[in-house]
C-alpha cells in the first residue's frame, strides 16, 4: 500500500500532472467515526495503546509505523485521530486508488503513487503536506511482513522527510509506531497493541550531505522501531 519516495529519487522520472487530494469536511468524520465506533470494535477483541502522549497535536509529522496487516492503515488512523484530532494523508499505490475504493480514499486526504513510475509531482506533494503542517503516514519497511520483525527500512521517509524540513520553519518529527498482532493473520476476535514512540527531531540531522542524513536517521528510526516491537511497554490504555 505505501509509497517508497526513495523510488523517486534513484529512477529517471517524468512529471506529471498532480493528482488532486483533499480531507473532504463530511467524509472524513464519517468514516473515521464509522471505523473507530463500529468497524474496529466489532473486530477486535482488544486494542492496547502505548506512548499517545508522543503523538504531536500540531505541526508536520511523518508517522512511521510497521506494516503487518491491511488493518495498519486503519489502526493508526484510529489511534492518531483519537489523541489529536488530526486526519491523517496517506501515500497509496496507485492500483488501490481504483473505482469507488479510490475516490474514497483521495476524499479521505490520500493520494495514490505508480511505484513502477514514480512521478516527480508525488514526491513534492509529501513535502508540501509537511509544509502545510500536516500528519502523513508512510510505512517505511515498504511491504507487509506478518513474522513480527522490523525489516530494513527503506530510506524514501527519511529522505522526504529531510527535504521538508529544508524548506520549513516548522520542525518536522518522525514518529515510529510498531504493531503487533496476538496472530500473523488477524481474524475477527484477534488482539492488537499499539506501541508509540518518542518522535526524532529531523531537525536534528543537519549536518553532512543528504544522503549520508538520510542513512543516519532511518538507522536511527530502525533501532526505535526495533526497540518498541522487543521490549516490555508501559502499562497499556485499553481502547475497546
């Protein structure tokens, strides 16, 4: 489901017109409402939550969230929304941008990539969400792995993420997410914990070339998800 942005920066790219998004002010409650109320309760037996205090209310925000199940996107949305208020922007594949799914999920602020062919204009839309102050959302391992490991990160977050904080006087944060599954396939009755990091500061790694930037804090966001999925979390706030 998710866009690597570093596809865009190593693969020759030809623009293309932007594909318009936007937080539509009637769907968006809606569905969020729909899914934390209805969809995600009827589910799941349990839903725990770690660390909603790290969950910056304002300002731009990367959230960077393991990727083991289709229900990830839906989860976060939940648990980000309900500690601040925030409607989330998603990078999409493009084949998920199909049909009625598609024009729901552009209503819902999400915006679809060719990760085959990643256009240029993609990339500087992430960057001017940042600048606008938004929360985006990019699964950084790049796939769905259901083994319960953190799996090498990509460097596109990083390297977006930096690019923003260039061209912003607002700090930008990352913040790592990890989800565990009580199954590797979760089915309805199945449990969910929900672990929220301290956010990394982009700011703070200004020094040297991008690249080598780059490199530094995705390692940086690989130990804090590694360290959030291996070790005892605070006591738990149970959702539903």
């Amino acid at each position: 489901m998710v866009f690597n942005p570093s596809l865009a920066m190593s693969h020759g790219l030809v623009p293309c017109p932007a594909r318009p998004s936007h937080v539509s002010p009637w769907l968006a409650p809606f569905v969020y409402q729909l899914g934390s109320k209805v969809v995600l309760p009827s589910y799941f037996d349990k839903i725990e939550v770690s660390g909603q205090e790290n969950l910056p209310r304002r300002g731009p925000v990367v959230l960077a969230p393991t990727h083991q199940a289709r229900w990830d996107s839906l989860l976060v949305a939940h648990v980000a929304n309900e500690a601040t208020g925030r409607y989330l922007r998603f990078m999409v594949t493009a084949d998920e941008c199909v049909g009625l799914q598609g024009w729901v999920i552009k209503h819902l602020g999400g915006f679809p990539v060719n990760v085959q062919r990643p256009a240029i204009a993609t990339l500087r839309h992430g960057v001017e969400l940042l600048r606008q102050q938004q929360m985006l959302v990019i699964f950084p391992e790049g796939n769905i792995f259901r083994d319960g490991q953190v799996h090498r990160l990509k460097p596109g977050l990083a390297r977006l993420a930096l690019q923003a904080q260039q061209s912003s006087l607002d700090r930008v944060k990352v913040v790592p997410m990890s989800l565990q599954y009580d199954r590797p396939y979760p089915t309805c009755g199945s449990s969910v914990h929900i672990r929220i990091g301290a956010p990394l500061e982009v700011f703070d790694y200004r020094q040297g070339n991008l690249k080598a930037r780059a490199k530094l804090l995705t390692a940086d966001l690989q130990t804090a998800l590694e360290a959030l999925s291996g070790v005892a979390a605070p006591q738990p706030v149970v959702l539903v």
